[in-house]
C-alpha cells in the first residue's frame, strides 16, 4: 500500500495498478485498496476489470457516493444499464464533488434520453441547472432534453385530442418559433373560437400583436390585454403590458397605478419595477425611483437601460463614482445584447412584421 500511494504522488497511476492488486490478493477486505484499484483500472478504459473492486469497496462501506458513481459510469459502459442508472441514481443527488456530480448528472441524462424517459431526465436536468447554472454542457443538454420533451408530448396531443383548442394554442407556440407571426395568430384565434377560457391564449396572443408597428394590431393587442384581465384580474403581465401602453401614450397616472399594482403582484419582477421606477422619474419623484432602480439591477444585473436609468440618477446627485460604475455596466451588456441580436437574426427567427390587411388573409 506504501508503495501504490508513493507511485500515485508521482503520478505513475500504471506502476500503483499492481502494487494495489497485491494488496488486494493479501488483503480483500481493505476498502482502500479495492476502490483505488477501481478507479485507476477505470481511468485505463478498462470498465470491466473495474466493477469488482467497486463493488468490493462498496460492500465493505455502503457511504462511498463517488464509488458508486464510477461504478454505474463503469457498468454502463459495460451496457449493463439497469445496474448502472440504479447506481447512478443512488450516487448523484449525495455527490460532494460539484465536477464530478456535473459530469455522473450527464450521464445519467443520457442514459434517461436514450432509454425514452424524458421525465426523468429532465428531473436530472433540474438538479444539474442548480449545480452549475452557467455549464455549456448542462444548458444543452437541457435544451435537448426540453425540446424532445416538447415533440413527445406535442405528439401524444396530436393523436389525442388532434382538434382542441390546446393543439391549436401549441400550434401557434410553433408558428411563432419559427417565426411564422401570421399563421401563429391565426391558430390562437382558432383556438379561441373553440374555447374563449383558454388559460392564457388572450395574453398569448396580445404578445404577438403588441409587437407590430401597424396602429390597428397594436389596438387589437390592448384588447387582448384587457380580455385577459377578463378570465384573470391578477394577470401580472397583462397589467404590465398595458402600464407600458399608457405610458406611452402619455396616460402618467394610469400607467403608475398600473405599475405599482404589477409591483405589488409580483416583487421579483425587474420589467415592473423598472418601469415604476421611469414613471416615477416623471412624476419628478427620483427618490423613491432610485430605490427601484438599485433592486431593479439587484434582480437583473444584465438589464442595460435600469444600469443607464441609475446612471443619469446616481449623476444628478452628484455620485460621480457610481454614476460611471453604472455607465460601465450599461455599456457592457448593451454590448452584449447586440451580440445576441445578431446571432438569433443568424438564426433566423426575427418574426415577419404583423400588419392588420394581412390577417384577414390567414
């Protein structure tokens, strides 16, 4: 043992393999010997040979989570995959070690998304956004996983209710993905026409109107607005949409009662509070907008114009520090966006602008 642990320290994993067999041969029951001869036999692509000593260690002390970790890596290598997700499964949720539970969570992923249950990989998928929320690895996988979620349950609605109104709710989520905004808003209008208490289909559909330049959709959007204070008064995003509505037209008043209700509704929400705080500013009350401006970027630290908001504020009183602090970060995440404005228009997803004599076309 003296003489495996002294080649691992000069890192010379292949001279410590038959130090650590030899212990093992004179002594089965050392749980030392058998899980490092695991691990380095693993690390030599040799799966196989491994199991045994993992499981050796394991019977020995049940507790070792990173063990029965590699074992069921090992033993899905060795396509023994019912052992390996059960060991997998009792490993990661246990796991210590943040890189290796990141990279057992992949796997065990993979052998969810392999075996068809999305359910459970997507559960995986949970756990790992929590671990490391900003993995590349981790973020595509769960794009992967969401979107064979989407097809498979977009296919069991299909078959099952092929005419109802969530599939043409569903249909118009798919139009609009792909940037379709003409034919997305005649599907939520069939859908609709089949059921006008359809959970969210008035907010749906006002997003995607509320997004044109052409006057007529833009008042048709303001409508559905208002429908969906109808089904729903505590309708956050409605309340909102229509705050930034009045706030551009000019309507002061309405648009801070609007605002401060949004607020009320919904603390956490940056978009609310950003806005009250605009229309405070005003209102010619900077005060209390400073205040919502500094929770506004403690919520959303990447949100440009509540950094560009803080910095004209933060210079009006004469905080010149925190002024160019703030100027500094506005700068850097505007950049950042227009980044990503580009890579979506790379993408081709900018949806067709909507016009009112159009829509009676579709």
């Amino acid at each position: 043992m003296q003489k495996a642990h002294g080649y691992l320290d000069e890192k010379q994993p292949a001279l410590a393999i038959p130090e650590f067999q030899a212990a093992v041969a004179i002594d089965p029951e050392n749980v030392d010997a058998q899980a490092n001869l695991g691990v380095l036999l693993f690390f030599q692509g040799k799966a196989a040979d491994s199991i045994p000593h993992f499981r050796a260690a394991l019977e020995r002390q049940p507790g070792l989570t990173k063990i029965q970790g590699l074992l069921g890596m090992a033993e899905s290598r060795t396509l023994d995959f019912a052992n390996a997700r059960k060991d997998m499964e009792a490993a990661f949720p246990s796991l210590q070690d943040r890189r290796f539970q990141v990279q057992l969570g992949l796997e065990l992923v993979s052998l969810d998304t392999e075996s068809g249950d999305l359910d459970k990989a997507s559960a995986v998928i949970a756990q790992l956004r929590q671990v490391a929320p900003d993995n590349a690895e981790v973020l595509y996988a769960a794009y992967r996983t969401y979107s064979d979620l989407a097809g498979e349950s977009m296919l069991a609605l299909s078959l099952a209710a092929p005419a109802s109104a969530q599939m043409h709710q569903l249909l118009a989520h798919e139009d609009t993905r792909q940037g379709n905004t003409n034919g997305a808003i005649a599907q939520y209008r069939k859908a609709i026409a089949i059921d006008p208490h359809l959970p969210g289909v008035h907010f749906e559909l006002a997003e995607l109107l509320h997004t044109s330049t052409d006057e007529a959709v833009k008042k048709e959007a303001e409508l559905e607005y208002h429908a969906a204070l109808l089904e729903d008064p505590q309708n956050e995003k409605s309340i909102l949409r229509l705050a930034e509505i009045d706030a551009q037209k000019g309507n002061i008043e309405q648009s801070y009662q609007e605002y401060t209700k949004a607020v009320e509704l919904q603390p956490a929400d940056a978009d609310a509070k950003l806005g009250l705080a605009k229309t405070l500013i005003e209102m010619n009350q900077s005060d209390k907008a400073l205040a919502l401006l500094e929770e506004t970027v403690q919520l959303e630290p990447t949100n440009a114009t509540a950094h560009y908001r803080l910095a004209t504020l933060y210079r009006k009183m004469g905080r010149v520090d925190d002024a160019k602090r703030e100027v500094e970060l506005y700068q850097k995440f505007k950049e950042m966006k227009e980044k990503l404005r580009a890579l979506y228009k790379e993408l081709q997803v900018q949806p067709k602008e909507i016009r009112a004599d159009e829509q009676d076309e579709q």
